[in-house]
C-alpha cells in the first residue's frame, strides 16, 4: 500500500493591511493653474473632466498649484486619499532647465521627480517645452525613483494644437492598462506630419550612463525637424471649416 503523500502547506497570503492598494489611475498637476485658464492652457482641467464623463469608474485627482507651500499640502492630500497613482500629468510653463511650478519661482526638473516620487508613477506626461529633451528627462528619472519607466514629452517648444496626442495616449492607457508602442509611433508620427508637433517617448533605460551622447543626438535631431506649428489639413483644404 502506498505511503499517504503529505499535503503541501498552504501558501500564507499577505493580510490585507501588508499589501499595497491598487493604484489610481491618473494625477494631473496644473501648475500656476490661475495663469494657465487666463492664457486658455488649462489642458487638465479639461482633460480631467473628460475622463470623468467618460471613464467614470478611474480614479483621477487633479492638483491646481498657487504656492509652493499650497501645493506641497495638496499633493499630500491628494497621497492621503488615493495613494499612488500610475500616472502623472503635468501642465506648465518650462524649458530644458525649469519648470514654473507655483507662483514662487521656476524650479530644476530634478526638483519635479522628488515631488511626484511620493506616489510612484509609471508613466509621466510632461504638456511643457523642451521638457523631451535628454538632460530634464534624465534629472527626473534619477529623482522619481524606480518606479518610473516611461515619459512622454516634447524636446522643442510645445503648442496647444501639439498636445492633442498626448491627451490620447493617456486615454489608450486608461482603457487600453497599457500604451500601444506601434499605435503610439504611428500617432506621433501623424501629428508631425498634420501640425509639427514632435513628441518623445523616453524610458527609464535610455537615460542611463552611457547614454548621454544618444541623448544629445536626439536632442539635435528635435531642435534640426523644429519649424514651429502648421494645419496642413488647412493648407490642403483651405475651403474646409
């Protein structure tokens, strides 16, 4: 008679207390919000509400800044009640250098991964000029932490009608939980050709040591396709309203 085979123990679950809460799905920052509506930039707000009438089982925050000090009790508020977020995007006012994010003054894109770092993002939106180019990306990736994989954003000035893209990348990945690299390519490469608008997409391995000479490559190759913003669906059809 063969011997009774012992029972495998059970696998212990983490409790509940131990794992970590599914992420939110998206936080929007609107920096300087009260200049952004003045001058009709205020992309988040309007894309926050569209996901809201759309998509209304994602968990979107959106954060409107005044003041450094504001802001930092806002984004606490907005940790303490979703935790981490799997997305951030951030409206504003930049260079390759600095972003305007409150009122107090422009500050390093370094400075802009040790805000966002608290809530762990994947992916990060940048609606901000030459926020793309190689130098801001690589100072937020070494700043928001491991977490980080993706960024998408533009290496030359960024104008409204450049943004639209953008809007839709998010939206594949609130629906889609991921983005389409062929989709995303082909998009990107559509909105160049109709409007001028260049968008990149960088991750977390492209920025490393090592990879500072590729970076600049691109950097050049953005600043060389850069002849500001055009309607080609106007120039062809000029009668079309």
């Amino acid at each position: 008679m063969p011997a009774a085979r012992k029972k495998a123990p059970a696998k212990r679950r983490a409790p509940l207390a131990a794992r970590k809460p599914t992420r939110a799905h998206l936080l929007i920052i609107e920096c300087e919000s009260q200049k952004l509506a003045r001058q009709g930039l205020h992309l988040g707000t309007g894309l926050g509400k569209l996901i809201q009438d759309w998509l209304p089982g994602k968990r979107v925050a959106i954060v409107q800044t005044s003041t450094e000090k504001q802001m930092g009790e806002d984004l606490a508020k907005a940790f303490q009640k979703h935790g981490r977020f799997r997305s951030v995007l951030i409206v504003g006012h930049s260079d390759a250098e600095l972003l305007n994010m409150t009122g107090d003054g422009p500050r390093p894109w370094a400075t802009v991964g040790k805000w966002i770092k608290i809530f762990e993002p994947e992916f990060l939106f940048l609606a901000a000029c030459e926020a793309g180019q190689s130098e801001a990306v690589r100072k937020v990736f070494d700043a928001a932490g491991p977490s980080l994989r993706q960024i998408y954003a533009s290496p030359v000035a960024l104008h409204k009608i450049h943004t639209a893209p953008m809007g839709v990348l998010i939206l594949m990945l609130l629906t889609q939980g991921r983005i389409n690299p062929e989709q995303s390519q082909a998009l990107r490469l559509v909105q160049y050709m109709v409007h001028g608008g260049q968008l990149y997409r960088w991750r977390a391995n492209e920025t490393g040591p090592g990879e500072e000479l590729k970076g600049k490559l691109w950097d050049s190759i953005g600043k060389t396709l850069y002849f500001g913003e055009w309607d080609l669906l106007k120039q062809l059809f000029p009668n079309l309203k």
